[in-house]
C-alpha cells in the first residue's frame, strides 16, 4: 500500500506547507514547481530562524549559504538541506551555543540539515578528503547574513576554482568511477538507484559542474543543457519515490515499477515497457557522462605522456590513437568505405583502447548510412566479425558496438532485447547487459591463474574458435524479447536469420544452433537431476552428441550464470557445474574404459552395514567415505544416533545416522531450516537393518556457524534431539524469520510435474514454488504423508523462486499415475505461503 506523503509530516510546525507541496506536485507532476516550492519554504524558515536566534549575536560575523542541491534550488521532498554557514574567524565562545541552538532549531523545523561551518580561507583551498566541499560550492547562494563577508568569498573564489580547476575536475572524475564501480559500471540494474547508479542524476550533476568548471568559448562543452528530456523523466520520478516512501528513497525497486504504471508520468501498461523507457533515458546521461569523463582524464599528467606516446604509434592508415583514444584518419571514411566500422572494432579488440568522443559523433552521423548498407548484405560480414570475435579483448568491441549503436546496424535483431527487462528477481540485469557480461566473463578466463575457475580457463584454451561460442553468447537470450512461448525458440529464429545475413559457414551455425538451442541442458542437470543416476549420464551424452559440443555448452553455461548477477555462480555451482561436465564427459568417452563397480569384500560388520543400502551409494561414495560413515555407524550402535557436521570447500555436510522413522527426513530439513541453513542437496539411505543414512549439503548466508561456533555445538544437539523425536520442527521452524517477500504481481504459483522416465528405479518430481522458510520440510512432510521413500533430494534457490527435485519411491517402484494424482494435490499445498 503505498503512502505518498512524509512521515509525521503535521508534527512539525510546517507540516501542512509540507502536505501542501506534496498535494500539488501529486496532482500536476510537475517537479520544478514541487522542487521551487520546497526551496522557497525552506529559504524562509533557514531566514527567519536565523533572525531569530543567530543574527542577534552573530555580530554581522556569519552569512548563511545555500550550496549543493539546495544552492541549485533542487530541494527534493526528502534530500538533506546543505547549508554552509560562512564565519570571519572561529566562532567565539559567545557565538558556538547560538550556532546550535539555531542548528536545533532548523532540525526541529522539519530539516534534514547537512551543515559546515568554515571561514572564507577554508572555502578557497583544496580539499582532498573531502572534496565534495569543493564541488557543492559551485552552487552556492546567498540567504541571510553578512554581505560583506560573503564578498570578500566572491572575491577569491573565482580564482581559487580557475587556478585549481583541473585538480577540481580529477576528484570529481575519481568520485564518479568510484561511484560507478560500486554499481558495476553498468546502468542496466533491473532495480536502479535513480540517484547514484551510472546515468542516474548524480552523472547529470557531473556535467553541470564540469560546464562550470570549463573556461573555453563554448557554454556548455559536455552537454549538461542537451539533457533536458532526462531531467524531465527523472525529477518527477525522485519527487515520487520521495513520497512514496516518506523519506530520502531513490531506489526503483520491483514493487515501485508496479505502482509507477499507474502514474500520469508515463503510464504503460507493463513495468517492462516502462523501464524500457527508464533506461534509454538514463543511457543518454551515462553516454555523456562517460564521453566527459574521457575528455577530462585525456587531459591527465604528463607521466603519462611517454606511454601514450609509444601507443600512438599503433596508428596505422584507417585510425589515429592519441591519449590511448581512436580517431578516424579522414572525415569521410564511412561514407567512402562503410566496413571501416567493423575494421574499427577489429582495432578496439585487438589493442584495448576506446573510442575518441569525436569518433562516437562521427559515428553517429553516419550511422543512418550503416544501418543501410548492412541491411543489403552484398558482401560476407562473417570473416571480419568473426575475426573480432576471436580477438583478446572481444567483449569490449562489442560494448562499443553497442554504444554507438553499430551493432544494432550490424545486427537488427539486437533491438529486441535493447534495455529489455524479464522481471525473474533473480538477474540484476536488463537481457542486453546480461549478454555483454557473458561475452565479458568467458573473456575474463583467460586471466586466471588459479583456484577452482582455473578448469574453465584450461577449457576455453582449449577451444581453437572462440568466434561461434562468443557469437552464441550474444544471441542465446535475444528470444526474451519476442512474443515467443519458449524464448530458445526466438532465440534460434533470430540466430538463424542474423547468420544467413552475415553469411556465416553451415559449420559454424550448427555449432551457433546447438549452444543456443541446448544452453539451459547443463544448468537444468546440475539443479535437477541426479548426477549420480546412470541415466542423467546417458541422458546428457544423447543431448551432447561429442566432446567438442559439450566443451562449448560446458562454456557457455559457465558464462551465462556468471553473467546473472554477481553471486549466481557460487563456489557450490561453480562445483555442480564442473560435476556436470565430468558426467557428461565420462560418459561420452566411456567406450575408452571398462564400467565396473568394485566392493571389496570386507569384514562382516562392514558387510551388515552395506547390506540393502542401493548400490548408487557405492557410486556415490568414496572408500574413506564409506568408511568414516562405517565409524559413524559404531557411535550409532551405542548411543542410538550419530551426527557428523563439517565444513568442505565452503559447503557444510551433515551426515546422521538412525534408525528410521516417519518424518524423519522432513524433521531433518526443518531443522537446517529453523538455523537459517540453505539446503543444496540431500540423499537418503536406508539398509536391511533399518538404519537411515541422511546427508546434507548445505550453506550458511549468514555465517552464522562460522561468526558463532557455538551455533555449531547448538545445532548438533537440536539435530541430535529432533532425530530421536524429542522436538518438535515446527516450533523451531516459528522462529525462522522470513525472507522479504516479491512485489504482489510476481509471486510465484507453485508447479508440481512428475517423471518416470529420468531414472531406472525412482520417478523425479520437480517441484517450483516460492521460497520461504520450512518449504523443504512441508515438501518431504507431504511425501511422507503419502507414503513414500525419498532417495535423492536436489535443491534450487533463485531469488525467491525455489526448485526442488525428489527422486522418490512407493514400496520397491516407481509412482504409477494414481499416486501421482493424489501426490499432485498433496505438494502443491505443502508448496502455499
């Protein structure tokens, strides 16, 4: 439910100016008028009060400034008031309690106060550490006070911004690549902060103060003034988020696109359309910003200068590099010769250097005429792109291509999924941003140099054309953005025409077709398939087919979880995925080896412990595993249960051995559950003597094992007592706290789908829900219920989605239809909030 106005609002003495504010900017939208109305209160309130309590003992000593947002008159509803409070000297004991008293005063009025107090020296000398001081002055403004003392700043600040002005410029240019780092350099966040992500309001201030820092003939060199469609867009929409959340609030969250819709700013009918339009503004703002940011640090020292001078000498007849920029020779190379753009490219890939301000512009005048010329297709485009595919530093052609629009000339389908949004809560980024960063992280491999990713790395070496794969990755989800059930199926569409067009070779579009059309197989086997089941092994080598189509697809899946967000691909499947790769591979090249399954005989205790355990676990197991579970057994035998908790690679494993009992398995994955443990997978055993052997794999988000260690020794006895049934889950599971849950249109209906023919000997059910704490339990509660044996258990979380697969059993086989119509019901159920 959405409150837009400000919190407690008619407890401060200006409230209903407040309500009143608000009340006409949410009738009109109009922000300037919203924004001049708050600043014109708060003029007179930071002015009167100062009359009040500050001018009577101020001795004319102190002049009241506005500076920063306010000093522009941009007040937004709930951004602080920066006031600078200008003083002759240090303020005198007589004058500091009337510097509080009035600093109270405005707190007490409704202000969120952001202050300083500083002499007109202070003002005039360089602040390293605080260089925001610096800039905010660039918009200051009189208010109250001393005239004359706020002169004598007029007087020297002039001077002190020309003669620091490039210092000025280079902090700023640190701040905002610090700022941008910190938002992954990206502006294509599926939840934006419409304030300090990249192209967000922030980078518009960076063009306003460099314009007042530039001293040149013309007024306003990096575009500040160009920028007002933007500042259209995204004034009224902080104003909103302002009072929509009764605070300082800049985030576009997933709920906030929901209710905006409805809004006259520019109402839609999806949030995705919406968001669209959101990001082709903000993409504007972080093009200039970013164009303005090369042009200050080109100007850099001359340290430099002997390093650029040696780049410059890879100049050669199409292209000039000077301060590690590209230029054109000529003024007319893309009229006379269009494919020089692609041979541009080529140079970005091959020698890591970016495009020249002056090379965008050209490029966007032509751009009309490339978009032309690649549509008639008269001459293969395969050849060159193909050799920029295969470059070193690929990912960053690609993302100039983008930028400057030549790939959507190359490539018209790329409009399908430009600034597209697919709202899954579980990619942080739009389907465009997400394909570049795939193509990125494949091209980072070839940096590592240890550690588990050194596998992939050792892989993509040895792929002799990295071109197909790359290109694969460029296409694989460009299907989002048609009216497609199945997003594979546009993809392929889209593919199949891109490659006919650029006459790519059959070859290489059967490799293209294979990766796109089976790109989700590895990822779908490593959440929901038995990687220990024979048949998930010949399952994925009939999707396979040969070593070199599973090496790419090994891959590709590597990048493309990577690519969702900055922790998709955990160490856990980082692991699964190398798992994948293995079984696959094994089972392509088994006719190389001899199957066999060795058990030695052992003595008669180990025998009575292996005895009816399936002979999967011999599979599964290694002989010291087998072992230690052996040993575990003997604890079992004297105390009635044995619990073994231990940390592997990141990943805790529980093992617990009993005798068995009804609800057991659930009672175990509630427990987990209760401590906030994520459960990554779990097995289930049983022998002829009725001992269960349950494992777990399973995380801790919160560290809390690890922060607290005598968490650990806590959950090994509430194991131990649940596992003897001496409490109850469900009272743990009350003090679980639950996860913040996703906007009211995107909550997740639960899915139930059975599958006889995944496994030999177990029917898999797949289960799809909302996360929430104790699904698992409810889920193997439900099983239970009805009467079923767990074998295998393989658990999914994305975002707040859930994806549970069960290999189950009822008595020695699998499900047949009846029990799989009064199961459906069951789970789904269990599945509910």
């Amino acid at each position: 439910m959405i409150v837009e106005k400000p919190r407690s609002s008619t407890a401060h003495p200006n409230g209903q100016a407040w309500e009143t504010i608000r009340d006409a900017f949410l009738g009109s939208w109009d922000a300037r008028g919203a924004l001049e109305s708050r600043t014109a209160l708060v003029d007179r309130i930071v002015t009167t009060t100062y009359e009040t309590l500050l001018g009577p003992v101020s001795g004319q000593g102190v002049a009241v400034l506005a500076v920063g947002g306010f000093g522009r008159r941009e007040l937004f509803p709930f951004s602080d008031v920066d006031l600078l409070l200008l003083v002759e000297s240090q303020p005198s004991r007589e004058l500091r309690p009337a510097l509080s008293a009035y600093q109270q005063r405005l707190w007490d009025s409704g202000l969120r106060l952001s202050h300083s107090v500083r002499t007109v020296g202070e003002c005039t000398e360089l602040h390293d550490s605080n260089i925001e001081l610096n800039i905010s002055l660039l918009d200051q403004r009189f208010l109250i006070g001393s005239r004359p003392l706020y002169e004598k700043l007029l007087a020297r600040l002039p001077k002190f911004v020309q003669g620091e002005r490039q210092a000025l410029r280079r902090h700023l240019c640190r701040l905002v690549r610090g700022r941008h780092a910190k938002h992954h350099d990206t502006i294509y966040h599926l939840e934006p902060n419409i304030k300090e992500a990249p192209g967000g309001l922030r980078d518009l201030h960076l063009l306003l103060w460099l314009d007042k820092l530039h001293t040149g003939e013309v007024e306003a060199p990096y575009g500040y003034l160009e920028m007002e469609p933007a500042r259209r867009f995204l004034y009224p929409l902080r104003c909103w988020l302002h009072y929509r959340a009764g605070r300082d609030d800049n985030l576009l969250s997933f709920d906030a696109q929901e209710e905006i819709i409805e809004r006259p700013l520019l109402p839609l009918e999806r949030p995705e359309q919406w968001m669209r339009e959101y990001f082709r503004h903000v993409r504007a703002v972080h093009s200039a910003a970013a164009r303005a940011l090369d042009t200050v640090e080109s100007q850099g020292s001359s340290l430099l200068a002997g390093f650029r001078d040696w780049r410059s000498r890879l100049s050669n007849a199409d292209f000039t590099v000077s301060r590690e920029r590209i230029f054109f020779r000529a003024s007319q190379q893309l009229e006379n010769d269009p494919e020089v753009a692609l041979r541009l490219f080529q140079f970005v890939a091959r020698h890591n250097l970016r495009l020249a301000p002056d090379t965008h512009r050209r490029i966007g005048q032509y751009l009309p005429g490339l978009v032309e010329y690649f549509s008639r297709g008269r001459s293969p485009l395969w050849p060159a792109l193909r050799e920029m595919l295969g470059l070193p530093y690929a990912s960053l052609a690609l993302r100039a291509m983008h930028e400057t629009g030549v790939l959507h000339a190359v490539f018209p389908e790329w409009r399908l999924i430009d600034c597209c949004v697919v709202r899954d809560f579980h990619h942080r980024y739009t389907v465009d941003e997400h394909s570049l960063l795939a193509v990125e992280t494949l091209e980072q491999l070839k940096t590592v140099r240890e550690g588990p990713r050194l596998r992939f790395a050792q892989l993509l070496a040895e792929i002799e054309d990295p071109a197909p794969l790359r290109f694969a990755l460029l296409f694989h989800d460009i299907g989002k953005g048609t009216e497609e059930p199945s997003h594979v199926a546009g993809s392929l569409v889209a593919a199949d025409r891109a490659t006919e067009r650029i006459r790519m070779p059959e070859s290489n579009r059967e490799m293209v077709r294979f990766l796109i059309d089976r790109h989700l197989d590895l990822s779908a086997a490593m959440s929901g398939r038995d990687l220990d089941d024979p048949a998930t092994a010949a399952f994925l080598a009939e999707r396979l087919g040969t070593l070199e189509r599973l090496k790419h697809l090994a891959l590709l899946t590597y990048a493309d979880i990577s690519a969702v967000n900055p922790t998709a691909m955990s160490p856990w499947r980082l692991e699964q995925l190398w798992r994948v790769y293995l079984v696959a591979y094994r089972e392509l090249t088994r006719e190389l080896e001899t199957e066999r399954i060795e058990v030695a005989p052992g003595s008669p205790e180990m025998e009575g412990f292996l005895k009816g355990l399936p002979t999967r676990y011999l599979r599964t197991h290694t002989p010291s595993e087998i072992e230690a579970h052996l040993e575990l057994d003997r604890r079992r035998r004297e105390i009635g249960i044995a619990v073994d908790i231990r940390k592997q690679d990141g990943v805790y494993q529980l093992t617990v051995l009993c005798k068995d009992r009804l609800f057991l398995f659930a009672s175990l994955a509630g427990s987990l559950s209760s401590f906030g443990m994520n459960i990554l997978k779990a097995e289930a055993f049983t022998n002829q003597q009725g001992t269960i052997l349950d494992t777990f794999a399973f995380s801790d988000p919160a560290r809390t094992l690890e922060l607290n260690p005598t968490e650990l020794d806590r959950l090994h006895q509430t194991i131990e007592r649940v596992s003897l049934g001496r409490v109850a889950v469900k009272e743990l599971l009350k003090n679980r706290p639950w996860p913040e849950t996703p906007g009211k249109r995107s909550r997740i209906e639960p899915a139930v789908s059975f599958d006889n023919e995944a496994s030999a000997t177990a029917t898999l059910v797949e289960l799809v829900a909302q996360d929430r704490p104790g699904l698992l339990y409810d889920m193997a509660s439900a099983f239970s219920e009805a009467g079923c044996n767990i074998e295998v258990v393989l658990v999914d979380t994305e975002a707040h989605r859930a994806i549970d697969v069960f290999y189950v059993t009822h008595g020695s086989g699998k499900l047949d239809p009846s029990q799989m119509d009064s199961l459906r019901e069951r789970l789904r159920l269990a599945c509910l909030p």
